[in-house]
C-alpha cells in the first residue's frame, strides 16, 4: 500500500488547473447554440437534420418552435 500512496505522490496532477490556466477548446468546437425566436421561420428543417434528434417542433402561441433537449 505504500508503494503504491508513494508512486502517485510524485506524479503530474491528471486535472487542469481551470481558473489559472484556460482550457482550449477542441478542434471543430463551433461555439454555443443560440436560438433568436425573431428569425426563426417555423420551417422545421433544424428539427429534421438534427444527428442527434434534440430537436423537437412544438406549437406555441399558433406557430410551431424548435424546443432544444441539450
């Protein structure tokens, strides 16, 4: 049990120091999604092509909107 507590007691920390060192983000890391109501045309084609299917058409106020499930 020693040997092990002292072979971890000298090797580098696994975790980031995250608020004095900034992580970067991963290659193809394309930003947070935001979603403006004002331009949305209620057409349904985010809904449709969504890999993940987290995308669902919901009627609100007699016009149809993407309600996202992160």
């Amino acid at each position: 049990m020693f040997q092990e507590v002292f072979s971890h007691l000298f090797k580098k920390p696994v975790t980031g120091k995250y608020p004095f060192v900034k992580c970067v983000p991963a290659e193809g890391f394309r930003g947070k999604q935001v979603f403006d109501v004002s331009l949305c045309v209620s057409c349904g084609l985010c809904s449709r092509d969504c890999p993940a299917k987290a995308i669902e058409m919901i009627e609100f106020e007699g016009k149809k909107r993407p309600t996202f499930f992160l």
